[in-house]
C-alpha cells in the first residue's frame, strides 16, 4: 500500500517547503498534501487548494491543437498571419514544429502585450534544433482562436476540460483559495511571486490556469490516452501515439529528458512508456500512459520540480539516475563567457581552484559546472538541475550552449 502522507514527510526533510498537494491515479485516486497554502497563515494546503499548473497547461493545449489539426506539418502562417511579419522562416513555421519546440521562434516570458510584439523577438531556421518557446505556445493559443472563432479558454473548456471532468480550473490568474507563491530567502521562504507576472497573452503558454492536484492528474491522464476517464475519445489512438513519440532529441546527455514529443517530454532512465511535463519549478507530472497511472505533484515554493521527483521516485519505485561527472575538461577557457536568449543569459568563468563556474540565471548566484564528457556538463542550482551542453565549438570557443532546456548566443 502507498502511504503518500509518509512519502510527502519523507520528501520534505531537509528542503524548504511551503505547501504541496499530490494525486496518484493508480486505480482508486490517492491524495495527500503537505503544509501551507501561504507562509504566515493558518490555512493548511488541501486536497481543494488550487494551484497554478505552469507549462503543465501545454500538454492540454498540444492535445487541442492536434484535435483540431489534421495537417500538423503544413505552414500555420495561413491561419495566424502575423507569423508573415518574420518573413520566409515565419511562413515555414508548422504546428508540429511549435508543439515540440523546434519552431525557432525566440523565447519569452513576458514583456509583450501582443503578438506582434511577442514575435518581434525574431526567429531562428524552423526545424532544425529543439529550444523549449513559450512564444511558440501563445502562438498555438492563437491558433486555436483562429481555428475555432472563439478565444483558447473556451476552445480548451469545452473540447478537453469539460469531457474530462476537470471542475476547478480557473483561467483568472489569481483565484480565490489558490495556493500564494513563495521565495526562497537565506532564512528559508517568505510569500512572494517566484515567476514575473505577465500579460495574459502567456496563458497558452501557462500563465494563467490553475487546478487543483486531482484535477491536474486528471487532465494529464486523459492528454496522454486520448480518453476520458468515462470513455470519451478526445484523440485517436494513432494521434496519441505520435504525441508520445520522440520528435526531436535532446543534445548532450540529458539528466531528465531523453527528448520531446508533441507537447510532451519523454523523460530518460523510464523503461515503459512514459511522458512528464514541469510548470517553472513547483509542479511536476509524470504519466504512464499504458499502465493508466499519473502523478501530479503541484506546490508553491521553488523546490516543487525536484520534490515531486523524489515523490515520483518513493511512490512507483523508479531509481533517481545517477549524473556522471568526469574529469576536468582539457580546455575549460573554450567555454568561458557570457551567453544570452531574449529570456535569461548566464557567465562561465574558470574559479580561483582551476574549476569552471556558471551563474544561476534565476538568482545570478554561482556553481560548479560537473563534467561529463566531451563538451557536456551539468549542475545543480538547488531548485533545477540542469544539462549544461556547449554547442558549435569553432576557433577554440563554443559559440551557443543548452541550458534549461534553452539554446543560449554567446555573447561575449
């Protein structure tokens, strides 16, 4: 028997922890929860605290989009014509690029009111190298207003939500009972917003929906089979099986995901079938679509991503990989500078013990970069470890690395 209380406790110790509710479908639905829905407060986190899913709501948002498309490699440009403003690279754009990330379109969080200004970002060679765009998903939101003539709320309502049961989604962005957002401080977390608000331009992207645990294990499920839990067929088996298959790979050696699919990622280390997804760094699910299992993990502190995985990990037995690290590259200063995206840019330094340094590009913070080989690293910022992968090294320097799942320039 699974004691998901024991197993929250146990995932607990020794992190920073607000509050946290999980759901574990796997048969009758289990439901624990964990601590507080704001710091300071007396209100205990429930089974009926809701909280924000994050880019959780793109695994929804990838099956509406592959529910209404039937062509998914034919240019969207038709249907979402500002993508004509970026020129050729623009109009080549397809919905299958867009839903596992190969679209080229620059990443962003914030700082646009309106597509056009979302879009002025510019774009890279569609197709041709994976670079997790939440700009690509406000376009997918787009397409699917223009597909539907109604706006992507109401589109996601009534063709996934409502079929599936899910009764306390909130599109509002604050909701009453949701659960506050915390930051981690030197004495250990006080309430605060650890994303920048944005405009609701990002909703598609997950800026706005939030949920309670069942419901979001719910959802997922139903996303990764295709079908309700009463039956309904929300995609055909053959369109499930492409959403879950590899669509582009990863580079390096990837410490989570192996690749990605069609809104999903296909996590690495998992023998049967499997897909996750992350929402920022609180919420975390997990589903394996076979099994009829999903596990939905939703908090409101930054250590949510790596606390739902080790729930994972003590409630279905998998075994937490183990991360290589080598010995010292033979000429760190290859990797030595600044690299930058339109979202967030980091510093490589070599530190004063001859080891190389990378700062965090949430808190500007510095850690050590672990090898593992060739030009592939990793490290551990607390609340996400990362693949670290230099790109292009040409003329004795990389000119692009993958961090967090982003393809960041040099810089400098």
């Amino acid at each position: 028997m699974i004691d998901l209380d024991a197993i929250l406790e146990q995932a607990a110790a020794g992190r920073a922890v607000a509050g946290a509710s999980v759901c574990l479908l796997y048969g009758a639905p289990r439901l624990a929860s964990i601590g507080v829905e704001r710091i300071g407060d007396a209100v205990k986190a429930g089974p009926d605290t809701l909280y924000p899913l994050g880019s959780v709501t793109k695994t929804a948002v990838a099956t509406l989009v592959c529910r209404l498309v039937t062509d998914l490699d034919a240019p969207v440009a038709a249907l979402v014509p500002e993508l004509h403003d970026l020129g050729p690279r623009g109009a080549a754009i397809t919905a299958r690029m867009l839903l596992s990330h190969t679209s080229g379109l620059a990443d962003a969080w914030g700082g646009a009111d309106t597509l056009p200004e979302l879009l002025s970002g510019g774009v890279a060679e569609p197709g041709k190298l994976f670079s997790y765009s939440n700009t690509g998903y406000v376009v997918l939101g787009r397409l699917i207003e223009n597909i539907t003539g109604t706006s992507w709320e109401s589109a996601l309502r009534r063709e996934i939500l409502d079929p599936a049961g899910i009764t306390s989604a909130d599109f509002s962005g604050t909701p009453a009972g949701a659960a506050s957002g915390h930051l981690a401080t030197g004495d250990g977390l006080e309430p605060g917003e650890f994303w920048p608000s944005v405009s609701p331009l990002f909703g598609p992207a997950g800026a706005t929906l939030h949920t309670t645990a069942e419901d979001a294990a719910r959802l997922v499920l139903a996303c990764a089979t295709g079908r309700t839990h009463d039956g309904y067929e929300l995609l055909p088996e053959r369109v499930v099986d492409e959403m879950l298959r590899v669509q582009t790979r990863l580079p390096g050696s990837p410490l989570h995901f192996r690749g990605w699919g069609l809104g999903w990622a296909l996590p690495a280390g998992v023998r049967q079938r499997a897909v996750q997804h992350t929402g920022g760094t609180s919420a975390f699910v997990h589903v394996e679509p076979d099994r009829g299992v999903a596990l939905a993990v939703l908090t409101n502190f930054p250590e949510g991503w790596a606390f739902g995985k080790d729930v994972l990990y003590r409630a279905l037995g998998l075994r937490k990989p183990a991360y290589a690290s080598g010995v010292r590259p033979e000429d760190p200063a290859r990797y030595v500078g600044e690299y930058a995206s339109r979202t967030f840019g980091i510093a490589v330094r070599i530190g004063g013990d001859g080891r190389l340094r990378v700062t965090n590009p949430l808190t500007g913070r510095e850690t050590d970069l672990h090898h593992q080989a060739g030009d592939d690293f990793w490290a551990d910022f607390g609340e996400l470890e990362t693949e670290v992968n230099f790109l292009d090294v040409t003329d004795g320097r990389a000119s692009r690395v993958h961090l967090a799942l982003r393809v960041l320039d040099r810089a400098s």
